[in-house]
C-alpha cells in the first residue's frame, strides 16, 4: 500500500503522530477529504505548505484574509501562519 493511501485513512492527529517521517522529507504530500461544512479550526504548522484544491471549493481565513479557493488552484502557507479552513460543501485538498 502506497503512503499516500495509508494517509487518506489517517486522522489529523495521526498525521501530526508522524511528525518525525515527515520531517525527514524534503517534499510531502497529504490528502484530505473533507464532507460538506467540516471546519479545520485555527492552527499554525512548522513546515510551509501549498493546499491545493482538487475538488471542491475551500475557504480559507489567513491571518485575517479570507481566500476562496476553487478547484485546480493552490494558496501558499508560510510557516507558523495562522489558518482556519472552510468546506461549504465536499471537498478534496492536497498539501503539499
């Protein structure tokens, strides 16, 4: 079974549970799915990433910005950025 396979079963404290793999990584990717009104509350994280949305529409509260992230188009988050994330309806994000 593939990594990223393992991964999409994972919940988000199981992802955060392997913090030493990824931090050996030098590029990782990570698939979430999200059902319609799932809400990420705020959070920062050590490494910077690229959410990008490959299906459904995301919103995204940065730091006191609000994005609307369609499908097929990514927004970087630097390091210890605060964020929170939106799925009005389902949804599919990679980070990367």
């Amino acid at each position: 079974m593939s990594l990223n396979a393992r991964l999409t079963t994972r919940s988000e404290a199981d992802l955060h549970s392997n913090e030493q793999y990824f931090a050996e990584q030098a590029i990782v990717s990570i698939p979430r799915f999200f059902t319609a009104g799932h809400v990420v509350d705020t959070h920062v994280h050590s490494r910077a990433q690229l959410v990008y949305a490959d299906v459904g529409v995301m919103e995204l509260y940065l730091q006191g910005r609000y994005w609307l992230l369609p499908p097929l188009k990514g927004l970087w988050i630097s390091t210890c950025c605060q964020h929170r994330i939106f799925a009005e309806k389902d949804a599919c994000s990679m980070r990367i």
